[in-house]
C-alpha cells in the first residue's frame, strides 16, 4: 500500500501542478473569456483539487494498510500535541493569505457583483509566519501531518508524496512569485528561509558582503 499511496498522492499533485501551470491558463483565460476566468478559474481550480482529492483520501482511510509501528503514551501525548498546534499555526497563516481571496471567492464576488477584474495585485506577505519561512502553510501542512503515534503504510507512502509535492510546489510557486514581484521577491528570498525555520542573516548583512566580495574580486 506504500507504494499504491504514493502513487496516488503524486498523481493528484501532478494534476494539480499542471493546472495551475502558466501555459494551462492561458488556454482557460483563451477558452472562457478573460472576465469569466478572472472570477472563477481559481475556485474552479479549488473545487476540481477537492474533487480529486476525495478518492486519495477514501483510499488511505479504507484501503487495507499494515501497521508499521505505534508509539506509547506518554510521547503519543507530545506528537499529538505537536499536530495541534501546527494545525492552529497553519490556519493563522491561511488568514493571514486572505482566504476568500486564496479560495477564488472574492473573485467570483466580483464577477457577480460586476465590479472590475481582474482584483488589484495582492501585496507580498513578508509579515508573521511568513517573516519565519517563505511557505507556512506547507511547513505547518508537514507539522501537522507527519508526528503520527500511528503510522501505516499506506499513510506513510501518503505523506512521503505530500512532502515530494510541497518541495517541488514551493519551487514552482517561487518561480510565479519571482515573476510578479521581481526584485522584492529576491530580496526576500534572501531574507528568510524556504521552508525549515533556521535563523538567516539580516538582509543588509548580506547586501554588504555581497558589496565586500564583488570589490575583492576587482581588486584582485
């Protein structure tokens, strides 16, 4: 079942990737009309991601799956501790997303209300959880997910799928944000760290080394 949940997982995330490719949208965009794009695509999207991601589930919860181990109180307590303050960390980080906005809500409110589209450009969130790693949501989605007092094969292929698709999500999602932001993205890619929260030099720190090594190498 290891394999068949990873699989499975990898398959969604693939889907999910290629829709909200580039190249994908600009098809929809080309198909339903700028406007009507503007206001639903996104909770399309999010609706189709529900959709396919119900039998992945079905399939962990139901499918018959051997156990690899359990872990005794009193650490079972802590990891389950553990799962849920990630959980109230990753919906603070959702609110701090806009999450109407996030789920394509605001956007079909807008279409309905025939208020302009697309909505203005969102601001880049630096501020929060987002000062402690560029991407919360799939720091505290792994902190949630992973501490399990019980854990299967079928849940274990799961979350090795899940992490395989936050890593290679977050890069492509950084890409997209290079390219609305630019340079302010760069600086704070410099910033603060990608996904594991270690502590990173302030950023005119490394604006100075940076100036420090280019001078060196004219000198020399």
């Amino acid at each position: 079942m290891f394999i068949v949940s990873l699989l499975a997982l990898l398959g969604f995330g693939t889907i999910h990737s290629l829709l909200a490719a580039l190249g994908v949208k600009t098809l929809a965009r080309r198909l339903m009309g700028k406007r009507t794009f503007e206001g639903f695509y996104r909770l399309l999207y999010n609706l189709f991601s529900v959709i396919t991601f119900a039998p992945v589930a079905l399939l962990i919860l139901v499918a018959p799956a051997e156990m690899l181990w359990r872990v005794p109180m009193p650490w079972a307590g802590i990891m389950l501790g553990v799962q849920a303050v990630a959980t109230v960390c990753l919906m603070v980080a959702v609110l701090q997303a806009d999450p109407l906005r996030f789920a394509g809500i605001s956007q079909a409110l807008a279409y309905l209300r025939g208020e302009p589209l697309p909505l203005p450009a969102e601001q880049l969130q630096v501020n929060g959880f987002y000062s402690l790693v560029r991407h919360p949501l799939y720091l505290f989605s792994l902190l949630a997910l992973w501490p399990a007092p019980i854990m299967t094969d079928a849940y274990l292929g799961f979350l090795v799928g899940t992490t395989i698709y936050f890593v290679a999500g977050s890069r492509l999602e950084e890409r997209r944000l290079v390219r609305d932001f630019g340079a302010a993205y760069m600086a704070y890619q410099r910033r603060v760290p990608w996904l594991i929260p270690w502590p990173r030099p302030p950023l005119d720190a490394l604006l100075r080394r940076g100036t420090v090594e280019r001078r060196g190498k004219r000198t020399t």
